[in-house]
C-alpha cells in the first residue's frame, strides 16, 4: 500500500510538472508567426514581381512610337532621377513616370511637371516601389 501512495504522489508531481507552461512559449509562438508572415510576404513578392498598387503620372500618349520615344527621352533628361516606363495601349504609345505609393506622392511630381506637360494626369498603376539601400 506504501508502494502505491508513493507512486501514486509521484506520478501526480510529474502531472503538475508537465501541465505548467514553458515561459518562452510565447516568444517561440511569436517567432514562428513571423516567420510565416516573412514567407507569406516572400511568397507574393514572387508572384507578383515585387509590384504593388501605386500611382504615375501619365505625360503622354499617341500613336506614333518615335513622338513618345522622344518625350521619353527628354523628360529622362530634364528629371533623370525619376524612372520613366514606355506601354503599348492600344492603338496608343504611353508615356508614364514615377513609383508612388500614395496619389498625394503622385500630385507633388504632377505639380512640378506641370509647366513642362500641362496635359499630365495621374493614373493607377502597377509599381515597383524603390529599393531601400543601406547608409553606412
């Protein structure tokens, strides 16, 4: 009867003992989440090529290739730190600019083109957001 109280108090400490909580459950828990969330991420960068739903500013279209060549070219001159993308839209050659996320983002390039395009627009569009690179 001993034998068993015994291992019977035994076997109830070991209970207790395997029902208690790891204290680092929670951040193990939270790790793994963002890991998921990084892959989930990772994911649809992949399937969508790094696009995203943005704004440019539209600052020609016709359908002579050579004209929105030109006008290409020439705003690449004047604002080279803005990239600038050539489409087929048919029956139209289109001239867009810009990456931006938020349509104010896209209204500060349309105010400063203004004088240079005054038929500019802003457009929905696919973006390829830019590269943060590293200062050091």
């Amino acid at each position: 009867m001993k034998y068993l109280v015994y291992s019977l108090v035994l076997f109830t400490q070991q209970v207790v003992l395997c029902a208690q909580e790891n204290p680092n459950s929670n951040a193990i828990q939270t790790s793994l989440k963002v890991r998921a969330l990084q892959e989930k991420k990772a994911e649809y960068h992949k399937r969508t090529n790094g696009e995203s739903d943005g704004y440019r500013v539209k600052i020609h279209f016709s359908a002579d290739k050579t004209k929105a060549r030109e006008v290409q070219a020439k705003f690449s001159t004047k604002y080279n730190d803005i990239k600038t993308y050539e489409e087929y839209q048919q029956p139209n050659f289109v001239i867009i600019v810009g990456d931006f996320k938020t349509k104010l983002e896209a209204y500060d390039l349309l105010k400063k083109i203004k004088e240079d395009y005054p038929n500019a627009f802003i457009v929905k569009s696919k973006i390829r957001p830019m590269k943060l690179t590293k200062e050091g």
